[in-house]
C-alpha cells in the first residue's frame, strides 16, 4: 500500500503543478490582453488631445491673422485720412 500511495500523491502532486501552469497562463494572456486594450485607448486619447491643439492653434493663428488685417486697414485708412487732410 505505501507503493500505491507514493503513487497517488506523485499524480496529485503533477496535477496540481500543470494546473498551476495553465493558471498562471491564463492570466499572463488576460492581463497582456487588458494592457494592449488600455495601451491603444491612451494612444487614441492622446492623437485625439493633440489634434484639439493643433485645431486650437489654428484658430488663434487664424484669429491673429484677421486681427492683424483689421489693424493694418484702420492703419491705411488714418494714413488716407492725413494724407488727405490740409497741412496747416
């Protein structure tokens, strides 16, 4: 009998270990999984924050440019205006 239970605590023992292994498998691949899922969803956050600040600073680029064309035709225009105005 000490023959047969040798056995069956080797064969427990061996069971025990491959489903250990396949354990520790399974959640290395769900957890390698979940990390690629938040990998790409940080990705798509920051292209989507970098597209907002380019369209942002297009908008003040665009903005300034009008800015700068409203100053420069009130400047043309003073200039007109003392242009046209008598000297004394």
């Amino acid at each position: 009998m000490a023959t047969n239970t040798t056995v069956l605590i080797l064969v427990t023992a061996m069971a025990a270990l491959v489903l250990t292994g396949a354990l520790a498998l399974v959640v290395y691949k769900t957890r390698n999984q979940q990390r690629h899922g938040k990998g790409d969803m940080i990705r798509d956050q920051s292209d989507e924050n970098a597209q907002v600040e380019v369209d942002v600073k297009t908008v003040h680029r665009s903005e300034a440019v009008t800015s700068r064309d409203q100053l420069n035709e009130l400047r043309d225009q003073a200039d007109n205006l003392t242009a046209d105005s008598p000297s004394t």
